[in-house]
C-alpha cells in the first residue's frame, strides 16, 4: 500500500499524517465512541444522520485504524528504522525482552505503560471489561472456554501492536499448566 493511501485512513481519523500509534489509537477511540453510541456532541445531527450512514461511518473508521495498524507494524520492521527508535518504544521493547513468557501481567504492564485504559481496550477489541481484567489476574476459572479465551488475548496483543501468536500460546500454556494441575 502506497504513504497516499495510507495517508487517507489518517485523514478518516482525523489525524496529520505524522501521527503517532497511541495518537491514532486515541483518535479511532474517540471517534468510534462518538459515532456508535448516542453521544451527546451527535444529538444536534441525530435526524441528519441514519443509522445505516453512522454504521458505515464506524467501519470506515475501524478499516482506518486495523490498516493503520499494519502500517506501524511495517514501519517498525523497515531496514531504515532498523536500530532508531523513539524513547518510549525502547521501554516497551525493553519489557517485552524482559519477558520471557507473556503473562495477564505482563499485558497488564505493557497496557499501563502505553497508558491505555482498560475501558479503551474493551471499546476497541468488544471484549468486555471483566474478561479483560480475568486475563491480566489470570483468574483462568472465570475464563471462557480455550478457543474463546485465545481469541480475546489475541485480540488484545494485536491491540498493543505485540505479536499475537506469540502472546496467545504463551498465556494458552499458563492456562493449560493451570488447567492440569487443576485436575491432578
């Protein structure tokens, strides 16, 4: 995909095209929060608007930040940004090579230090707020079910732009540990 291209899912968001990813994630945030609830800055348009075209504008608008997405995970993965990176990308990468296996607290911490609040994650992914915070404690018997519990952390990692499979069988091994000890 072409900077062009790109650039038009900055606009969707609202966003100068130098943004960066926790700027696009605040705005996809509150934009989707704007236009998918009955939010009190879209009442004067609540008859311009339909439903269908406040619909349509929601999925432009998560299209524009998953592609998003995808655009920092390449840039991050050029050779020109190969060995440069912003302070607040070192800490992260910092933590995440302290942690040799991804747990609920370690996306506790990634989350905390990106300064994301739980609420952001579970408005953004659908997943709701108590399976979220039963993942980060690791209350594994008040998860869902295997396949349902792998997508939701899944989820999450692509949400703080972590490598998902990497996260999910690493938290999925915890969880099948637990589950075996659990019937010995």
């Amino acid at each position: 995909m072409s900077q062009e291209e790109y650039n038009k899912y900055f606009e969707v968001l609202e966003l100068p095209a130098d943004s960066s990813l926790p700027e696009v994630r605040k705005a996809y945030l509150a934009l989707k929060d704007l236009y998918s609830t009955a939010s009190i800055a879209m009442m004067p348009f609540e008859d311009d608007i339909t439903e269908e075209r406040r619909t349509e504008i929601v999925e432009q608008i998560e299209d524009a930040y998953f592609n998003l997405l995808d655009f920092f995970d390449q840039k991050k993965k050029s050779p020109e940004h190969q060995g440069k990176s912003h302070a607040f990308d070192k800490d992260i990468e910092e933590i995440i090579s302290n942690t040799p296996a991804f747990s609920g607290q370690a996306l506790r911490q990634i989350r905390e230090h990106l300064n994301i609040g739980l609420y952001d994650v579970a408005l953004a992914t659908n997943i709701q707020i108590h399976h979220l915070e039963n993942i980060e404690i690791e209350k594994y018997d008040a998860l869902p079910a295997d396949l349902y519990t792998r997508g939701f952390v899944v989820s999450y990692a692509k949400y703080l732009s972590l490598d998902s499979k990497k996260v999910a069988d690493d938290y999925m091994n915890r969880y099948h540990s637990w589950k075996k000890e659990r019937r010995e």
